[in-house]
C-alpha cells in the first residue's frame, strides 16, 4: 500500500509541560481516536500541529526528533496565528457557522488573515515531505484552503479531503465572506468527503451556485479536472468497544460504578460542552419528564458526562454557567435524601470509565441541535453485548441517518424527548434486542477501517477516472487516424454543434456570426458528394438560415424542433403546441426584471432565459429559482425545462437532437460518422450515434462522447484538416 500523509489540525500526540517536563500523551479527540486503526495499521506519517507553540524553544529540537521518530511532523505556529486561527476564526466563525447557529459568527479580517497563513504552513510542511506516489488525506474544517496550496504545488498529487462537520446550506454559507476561496480551496483535492449525502449536496449546491462550475452526479468539472463529492459516513472501532465488557479494566469501573449509583435506571448522555449539543434543552426536557412522570422519582438517574471544550471561548464559558446552574436547579427542586436526579460530571474521563457507563446505560440521550456524525451514538450501541438499552438520537446528526432503529426526536421539541424517553424506559427488552441487533450488524460492517478503505479506494478512482478522461483527449495522433478514415470512406455523415463547438460562446449571442474561414471549410466539406454536413443549434431556423442557407447543408434549429433538409423547405419535426407560452412569458419577464443584463428569447416552440452577461452570483441564484419555480409549474404541461450554458430553457416535452440526428443515421449505411457537440443538448446525439462513430465533446467534462477536444479553435483545425483531406 502507499504511504498516506494524513494532515489534520492536531496530531495524534499531544505534549504539555507539566512540572518542568514535557509529556507526550496520546490525543483524545474523535479524528485522533477514529484514525489511530488506520494509523498505526498503515504506512502513514501525521502531519499536524503538536498542542504547543514550537517557536524560539530552546528544546525544540528535541520535541521535534521525539515526534519524527512517532512518525509525526509538526506544523510550528505563532501564539498569534494559534490565538486568531484555531481560537479566533475555527471556533468563532466557522464553526457556529457550519452548525447553523449564525448569529454566533464573527468575520474578522484578521482571523481570516490567520488562516491563510496556518494554511500555508501547514503547506511547506506537507509539500516538504511529500514523495511522487504518496496519498495526501487532509481532515477537516480548519484546512480547507489546503487542498488548494497543495494542489499548486504538487499538481500530480493525489489529494483527499473529508470534513468532519456539517456542510451547511446555501443560504447559511453565503454569509461567509470567503465562501468562494473556500470552495476553490476545497476543490484542490479530487475527492472531497462528508458524513452524509445532504452535506455532499449542499457543498455541491454552493459550488455551482458560487462559482460557475458544471456540477452533475456528484462531479464538478473544472477546468481540465473532475472532482468528486461523496458521503461517507464515518464508523467506530467497532471491536474495541463490543469487546469492552470483557475487558478486565472496564468490568472493575462497571462494578466501581453500579455502587455509586445504585439500582437505578440509568439515563447516559456524553457530550463534548458545546452549544450545538443542545445540553440545556436536554435538561429542560429531563426536568419536565420527571414533573410528568412522579412514578420514576428515586428510580431513575441521569448521568450527565461533559467534556471540557474551548474554555477561552465566551459563548461557551456562558453555556458551562448556564448547565452549572440547570442541574443545581433541577438536583435542588427534584432530589431526595439519598437520590440526586443528575450526576454531572464535567471532566474527560479514561476510555473504559466512559465505556463503562456505555455497559450499564439503559438509555442513551444524545439530542445535539446539530452534529456532523455523533459517533457516541454508534459506541453506545457497540457496547450493547447483551443487547438490552435505548438509545434516543436527534435526528439532526449524521448518525441518524445510519441509525433508524434508535428513537429519533426533534431536538428543539421538549415534547418528543420527554415522550421518547417515556418509551425508553417502558420498552420491552425483546423490542430493545432486535433493534440494537439490527443497528450492530450494520456498525459492525461499516466501521471505522472500512470507511477508511472506501474513501481512499473512491479516491483511486476518481484518479483513474481523470486519466481516462485525459485518455480520452483527441490527440493529433487520433485525428490523423480520423482523417484518414474519413478520406476513404464512401458516406460521410458529420453532425455538427454551433454555439461553444464551432464558435466560443459569446456574452452577445446574436452577434456570434460565422467567419469566413469557417464557411469557407463547412462550404468545402459540403460540396463534396460523399459527404452530408448538418448543423444542429439551438439557434432559430431565421438565423440558421441567414447564415448558412446558401450552403449545400441541412439544418436543425431549436434543438430539434425544426429540421431542413439541404435543398428543401423547413419542417417540424412533429405537430407541437406553443399555447404553453402565455403561461410562462409573463414567469420569465419577472425574472428578467429581477435579473439586469438578462434577457428572454422567444422561438416558435420555446422561450430561453438568457443570463450570460448578468451578474454572476446573482445569476445563478435567480437561476436555480426559477428552475425550481418552471418545474413546480411545468408539471402538467407537455414541455420540459432545461439548464444550459449559462441558459435556461423551456420547450415542448420529447424534442432534442438526438432524436432529430437518427432522421439521417436512419436513413442509409454511413461508413463513417462524426458528432461534434459542446453541451448537455448534444449528449443525446452522442447517445443516438452507432459504436463505430466517432464523437468528442468540446471542452473538458463527463461526456457521453467517446473523445474531448480543448475548444473550438481546435475543432475548426479539425474540420479544416478533414477538408484538405490531411
């Protein structure tokens, strides 16, 4: 196997002074434990920052030779840059951003400031250490400008990347003034990873709507790259925590435990202290179920586990006061004489203190407001060995999607925790059985390791799919061999695209008239007998005519609804209503109003709305609108609504130029056949055209067509060289 260089924001080994002398102890947070399998079980090396400030120490290289020898590289940052980067912009902007708690958000200059520069550090380093066939996998939201820097500076790199929060909706990114270097930071990778398919298609959404780029099944094609965004839902170490029962050391804080707290039934929740784990209303709706529910006064305890987390930050040194005073609140107006509703322990406890509690928790209460994944959810279930406990998740995190035999609650409704956890604690074991069962098998297939192996297998993947994509270039050498396969054939059919194939697209597109130079190779290719040239455009028939009607040529206007066969007169394809119209003129005037420099075109069986010389933002905004508004209202008409190249139209259902090519591939045995196309309206001729033909699509992208050529220029050359006959 490769090497893998895993980069993320901390390294598996974290060092404090303790005393005068350093410790070197392993890191507890998820990424550190869920990657430690595939760490210590692969050849990788870590690159990461080490808990401390490295600059102007005297031992520094003594840590440093200390971590190299663990297979770890350091990133050294400035006190500064760790204050504005990981304090500052991480935990203050992007993070409450990303978990939708946006009035939490600060845009400061200077914290973005500091994380391109982190960024850039953590570049070096990585570009430093990095070997010509090493796999790059870089972690999380406080690296998400270095795929990028990566990318510019080992462009052969195979790179992945997978965020380990929410993607956020478009409408919440967009309040993030760096969203666009965000997403083109993102975009240096070839494989970009989320937890679940909504967080793939909400990073998807923003790309196309931010940048331009042509996004399509998961792949967004920019430039001459495909990058791919995917869902991989991390797993846990499945054994480690199915095995802890057995486990000596665990079976003594199991016991340690059960004598503290008694015959209870125990209600578990682990949190990290953060606002999005949604502590206080869990609280609140603990409080309320016991005022409901007198029958479990002095049977029940809630065992309320938070783990310190970005004490320096102020809305969370708010939150801890705010539990603080919850739970003291709740213990005084609850609590008996020897029972104390809530056990709160506020601390990080050792792996099988906390796996412990996992084993002897009837119910799980996780009800985060938002959560990437919540992997306690997935290690509560694994301890289950007998199969008896309930586990009660919001279905607001990751792991809820996995997961649809828990109890899933709407976190912001006391209602349903209260009621999920009245069928919690009445649930038959037989019912608790077959649902942890059930929840075990998938966990256990799906864990940590494999979710590993398939990121990285779909990261190789996507590699080969971009070799065979640049395999797929029509290189002179394939143009020779088309040449001289259609200089002896004896029927030559050549389908031929306008607009991006034959001339660039144009911000004025009635003023992309053909050159003399291309006529004068269409004329040529024309006036020859063993050969039939059609033009296929979008165009309408009137500007086709103008400028090609005195070419020994036949046409297809507006996508295939008109056909002209050379010499003859113009004809629809099939008998088509255009009554539709006065239903949707008025719909795409309001979005031209909407919309400056956009502007409508009205052919005979379609309208097209225009807007390549309007705002590009706002553009696709008010594009991806009205797609979804035409949609809604297109239902129960004959016509389809279609996106283009910085277009969108709406036509008659069940016309295209693939359905008007077969006119002519019907109608005699070419022995040789070419389609030239740019665009998703020529995919359905390539689609139509026999094995033997050849076909190439006009720019870089996923295409039906079996080659790609760079542009229009080159594809006049092409043409040129075939009328030469060289």
């Amino acid at each position: 196997m490769r090497r893998i260089i895993i980069v993320a924001n901390r390294l598996p080994i974290t060092i404090e002074e303790k005393k005068g002398a350093w410790h070197f102890e392993p890191s507890v947070g998820g990424l550190a434990t869920g990657l430690r399998p595939l760490y210590e079980s692969s050849d990788c090396v870590w690159v990461g920052w080490p808990g401390i400030s490295l600059k102007r120490r005297k031992n520094e290289e003594e840590i440093t030779a200390r971590l190299l020898a663990e297979r770890c590289y350091p990133v050294s940052l400035s006190q500064q840059d760790i204050d504005a980067f990981y304090h500052g912009i991480c935990n203050r902007t992007i993070w409450p951003l990303f978990h939708y708690f946006s009035l939490y958000a600060e845009y400061r200059k200077d914290y973005w400031q500091a994380y391109e520069r982190v960024n850039s550090a953590y570049a070096e380093v990585v570009a430093s250490i990095a070997r010509p066939k090493d796999i790059i996998w870089i972690h999380d939201y406080h690296l998400m400008l270095l795929p990028r820097l990566l990318r510019e500076r080992l462009p052969k790199a195979d790179i992945g990347f997978f965020l380990h929060i929410p993607f956020p909706s478009f409408e919440v990114f967009r309040l993030l003034p760096w969203r666009e270097d965000v997403l083109e930071g993102l975009l240096g990778a070839d494989l970009i990873g989320f937890h679940t398919y909504d967080y793939a298609g909400h990073f998807l959404d923003s790309v196309h709507r931010f940048l331009g780029y042509e996004v399509g099944m998961g792949q967004i094609t920019k430039g001459e790259r495909i990058v791919r965004a995917d869902a991989f839902p991390m797993g846990i170490h499945y054994e480690r925590f199915s095995n802890v029962v057995w486990d000596e050391r665990a079976e003594i804080e199991i016991k340690r435990f059960r004598k503290k707290l008694g015959d209870f039934q125990i209600i578990l929740s682990v949190d990290r202290l953060d606002y999005t784990k949604g502590i206080p209303e869990r609280l609140e709706a603990f409080s309320t179920f016991l005022e409901r529910n007198p029958q479990y006064l002095r049977k029940v305890v809630f065992v309320l586990l938070v783990v310190p987390s970005r004490t320096k930050v102020d809305h969370y040194m708010q939150l801890k006061r705010q539990v603080d005073g919850l739970v003291g609140e709740i213990n005084g107006k609850h609590g008996t004489i020897g029972w104390v509703p809530i056990w709160y322990l506020y601390r990080a406890l050792p792996f099988h203190s906390f796996a412990a509690l996992y084993a002897l928790a009837d119910v799980a209460l996780l009800t985060p407001l938002r959560d990437g994944m919540n992997l306690v959810a997935k290690e509560y279930v694994a301890t289950k060995a007998d199969g008896r406990g309930v586990l009660i998740l919001s279905e607001t995190t990751g792991a809820a999607q996995e997961l649809g035999e828990a109890i899933t609650i709407n976190a912001n409704s006391q209602e349903e925790i209260v009621r999920a956890l009245e069928q919690a604690l009445a649930m038959p074991d037989q019912e608790q059985v077959e649902r942890n069962r059930t929840m075990q098998k998938r966990l256990k297939r799906y864990d940590v390791t494999h979710w590993a192996h398939e990121f990285l297998d779909r990261l190789h993947q996507t590699r080969k799919l971009q070799r065979e994509m640049k395999a797929k270039t029509l290189t002179y050498r394939l143009q020779r061999k088309l040449i001289d396969e259609f200089r002896d054939s004896r029927r030559a059919l050549l389908l031929l695209d306008y607009d991006g194939t034959l001339v660039p697209l144009s911000a004025k597109p009635a003023e992309t008239k053909p050159g003399s130079k291309l006529m004068g190779v269409l004329q040529k290719l024309a006036e020859n007998p063993r050969n039939e040239v059609v033009l296929m455009s979008g165009r309408d028939k009137g500007s086709l005519d103008r400028w090609f009607g005195d070419l020994d040529v036949s046409l297809v206007a507006e996508h295939g609804v008109w056909l002209k066969e050379k010499g003859g007169q113009w004809e629809a394809i099939e008998t088509l209503s255009s009554d539709w119209k006065k239903e949707i003129v008025p719909i795409l005037e309001s979005w031209v109003d909407r919309t400056p420099r956009s502007h409508i075109e009205e052919k005979e069986f379609s309208l097209v709305w225009h807007y390549r010389k309007a705002n590009p933002r706002l553009s696709e905004l008010r594009a991806r609108e009205l797609i979804n508004n035409l949609s809604n209202i297109t239902a129960n008409l004959d016509v389809q609504v279609l996106e283009g190249s910085k277009v969108v139209e709406v036509k008659n259902a069940g016309i295209n130029k693939g359905r008007a090519a077969v006119r002519w591939l019907s109608r005699e045995d070419w022995d040789f056949v070419l389609a030239l196309g740019n665009d998703w309206t020529d995919e359905d001729t390539f689609r139509v055209i026999p094995p033997t033909a050849w076909s190439a699509k006009v720019g870089f992208g996923a295409s039906s067509a079996k080659y790609g050529i760079d542009s229009p220029i080159q594809a006049n050359s092409l043409l040129n060289r075939m009328a030469q006959g060289r």
